[in-house]
C-alpha cells in the first residue's frame, strides 16, 4: 500500500530534494584511532539486530489507542473543545496524536540515516567514519520499525513537521563537516531519546514500549558519539567559530520546542489558530513535556564546551537551565540497560509459557 494514502493530509511530492555542501573527505591514515570512539564504534558492531526478530510484531494495537497514555496528555484535554467530542471524536483524536508523534520520530530518524552518511562522507577522521556507518544502519533499522508501526499497527501517517524539516535542511547544508554532528547528534537525537524515554515510561502498551526501548539502546550511543567527536575539536575553535555554533544551537533549540506541540493534530480537527495555541500554552501536559526533552541536550552542549552567557540565558529563557545539572553518563547508562532488562524479562516469560505448555500436554497425555 502507498503511504500516501495514509497520510492525514496531502504531501504533494514524492520526495525533498536538499542540496548539499562540503567536500567529500578520503583520508590515507588507517591507523587505530581514539580508543574510545573505536570501543563505541566495537559497540555499534556487536549491538546490531534484526527488528524482525527482535520485536513482537504479532501483538495487537488498538489503533485508537495504540498507546495506553491518560487523555489528560493531551493539550485538548479538559477544554471546551474536549468536551464538544464525542466518544467517536475522542478516539480518533488518541489515534491522530499517536500517529503524529511516531511520525516525526520516522521522519526524524530518516534524517539522522541521512545525516549519517553525510558525516561518513564529510568527517576527516577514520575512526568517525567507522561508527558512522554502524550508526547509519541503526538509522535504516528505525525508519523501517516506525514505518511499518504506523502503516501496520496505526494506519496513518502525518507528514514532517516543518519545524523539523527546517532543522534537517540546515543540517545538511552546511558545508563545515562538524555541522551534521552538532544538528543530528547532538540536537535532533537529543531531543528524540527524550521523547522515546518519555513515552517509554508512560506507555501502557508492550509493542511500543518495546520498539522505544530497543530504539533507545542505539540512540544512547549515537549521542554519545558526538560528545566524543566534537568536545576535543571544539576546544580548538576561536571564539568567533564558537559563537557561530552557539547561534545554531540556540536556534535549531528553538525551532525544536516549537516543532513538539503537534499543532497540525488540532488543524486537522478544525480548531481555529487562536484556540490551538491557547490550548498548547496553557496545558502543564505540553510544558512538562517539553521541559522534559531538553534533559538530554542541555548537558550534552555544556560537556562539549559550547556554554557561553548567551547559551545559558537561552535556556534560562526556556525555563530549561537546570537540565545542565544532569547526569548524562547515567541516562545514557539506563538506556543501554533497559533494553537488556526488557529482554530478559520477555524471553523469562517466554521460557514459563513454554514450560506451562510443555506440563499441560504432560498432563493431558497421563490422564488419557
């Protein structure tokens, strides 16, 4: 089936075509490189999987509730406009802001396989090279799970947010090789292991929790392999270099906690512009929400080195600064680890199952 059939709305090209900048970089030195991007780029190696396999693709989902989330996350919830639904309308409503969210998450993580292979193409290092291209695969991995969730599991897709899409273009047309690094890894992928993170643990339902937590494992090292490559090279920029990477920072943080309100789900159900943004502003839903996203980034830009008076009063302005307090080698840590406790966990309960079956047909055979 097309996915333009199950777009919300109309995407009137097939594809986005971004010009791109910068030099393609071959380098002659194969020698061992950093130890630790290399232990990362081993990890890449050793921690690929099959989504196929790995997940429970036979679990059922409710598209009109797909993820057992309380209706009070909505933004809508407890207005007029809430109680003007009708049950029929509120369903469709779950469905639409489940499918808005898993959608910019597929079309953020086309953009990060992308990014990718542009910073395998760009970076002049050979050891960046190496995880980049296991990190690429992660990416293609992604794309495919989000895909096939929403056409599989939802049935409808939303196109890119074109706050996102700002960010993508900027990302990739920039010709200095450390761009697609800062706008990927450390932005777009810090903000989306949030977003994953925060879902992850509200979510009711085991087909998303698991297709989060496994996500996550990867994203966990993706993030941290831009901290590894841009802190040393940072430290070396004048500060005119710097501040030309502060103003990106702050920006592309911006157009991020403006992208996350998911405005086009309420244009789609015929909430007028004045309403919409009311509603989004006045929901302690969306501010905690968006507050909660940037705990992953602010201290990922600190640790690189980009924390300038203008940095921190940006993210004081977006009631964010304290996020530089946390521990991101923890987070990072519990990311890794969830994953490898979900598993655990299922193939236990897989192992019970299996010997309840396995006594039950004992049994029978005995009694007969």
């Amino acid at each position: 089936m097309s996915t333009h059939r199950l777009y919300s709305t109309p995407v009137a090209e097939d594809s986005w075509d971004v010009p791109m900048a910068g030099d393609a970089r071959f380098t002659w030195e194969y020698d061992d490189g950093r130890e630790k991007l290399l232990a990362l780029y081993q990890k890449g190696k050793d921690k690929q999987w099959d989504s196929v396999k790995r997940i429970d693709w036979d679990l059922e989902v409710d598209p009109h509730d797909a993820l057992g989330i309380p209706d009070q996350s909505m933004a809508v919830y407890g207005t007029r406009h809430w109680d003007m639904f009708s049950e029929r309308q509120r369903q469709e409503v779950r469905m639409h802001s489940a499918s808005w969210q898993f959608s910019q998450f597929m079309h953020g993580e086309q953009g990060a396989m992308i990014t990718g292979a542009r910073i395998v193409e760009t970076v002049p290092d050979l050891d960046a090279k190496l995880y980049s291209a296991t990190q690429t695969m992660d990416e293609a991995r992604h794309v495919e799970i989000f895909s096939r969730f929403l056409q599989e599991k939802i049935g409808m897709v939303y196109p890119i947010n074109p706050k996102l899409q700002e960010l993508l273009a900027e990302t990739l047309t920039d010709s200095r090789w450390d761009m697609p690094y800062l706008g990927m890894q450390v932005l777009i992928e810090g903000l989306a292991l949030a977003a994953f993170g925060v879902i992850r643990d509200v979510t009711t339902k085991p087909l998303p929790r698991q297709i989060l937590t496994y996500v996550m494992q990867d994203e966990a090292r993706h993030v941290a392999f831009g901290r590894l490559a841009l802190r040393d090279y940072y430290a070396q920029l004048s500060s005119a270099e710097l501040r030309e990477r502060e103003d990106f920072v702050i920006e592309g943080c911006y157009l991020m906690r403006d992208r996350l309100r998911g405005v086009e789900i309420w244009e789609n159900f015929g909430l007028a512009p004045r309403d919409i943004q009311e509603m989004l502003r006045d929901s302690p839903y969306i501010r905690t929400f968006q507050s909660l996203l940037f705990g992953r980034i602010v201290p990922c830009v600190k640790d690189i080195g980009l924390w300038s008076d203008r940095i921190r009063q940006a993210y004081d302005d977006m009631g964010v600064l304290e996020m530089s307090k946390g521990d991101l080698e923890a987070l990072m840590k519990q990311d890794e680890e969830s994953a490898d406790r979900l598993d655990v966990e299922r193939f236990a309960a897989e192992e019970v199952q299996r010997r309840e079956e396995v006594d039950k047909v004992i049994t029978e055979a005995a009694s007969s």
